[in-house]
C-alpha cells in the first residue's frame, strides 16, 4: 500500500478521498513547478552576470580624469 506524509503525519494512499487525492496532486505539481522555475532563474541569474562582465569589458575604460565621461 502506498503511503503519503503530510504535516509528519503517514497516510494509506488507497484511504484518502478524491478530494484528497486532487489536492495532493496539485501541491505536487506545483511543488515541482517551484524547482522548475527555481532552476531557470538560477541560470538566468547566470546568463545576466556573464552579459554583464562582458558588457563591462567591452566598455571603453575612463582613466584617472573621466575621459569618458568627457566623450559623452
């Protein structure tokens, strides 16, 4: 019999109402929707920073005087 715990507590599978059953199923699938997403913004937060580093790279340097700033 397959078994299920919920708030610590272990429930019989086959004993739980439909009611039940639906519930659990879309604590489930939205649990699994939250590490989904999680995963993507982990590597969007990735791809932001390299983007950025290179962007930071391929920016002319301004020296001790902020001719950069004077280029503008």
């Amino acid at each position: 019999m397959p078994m299920v715990t919920i708030d610590n507590v272990e429930y019989e599978l086959d004993s739980l109402s439909d009611e039940v059953k639906g519930n659990l199923a879309g604590v489930q699938f939205v649990d699994g929707e939250l590490v989904r997403l999680q995963a993507k913004a982990a590597t969007l937060q990735t791809a932001r920073a390299a983007y950025a580093r290179a962007l930071n790279e391929l920016l002319p340097k301004a020296d001790a005087k902020g001719d950069a700033e004077k280029k503008k």
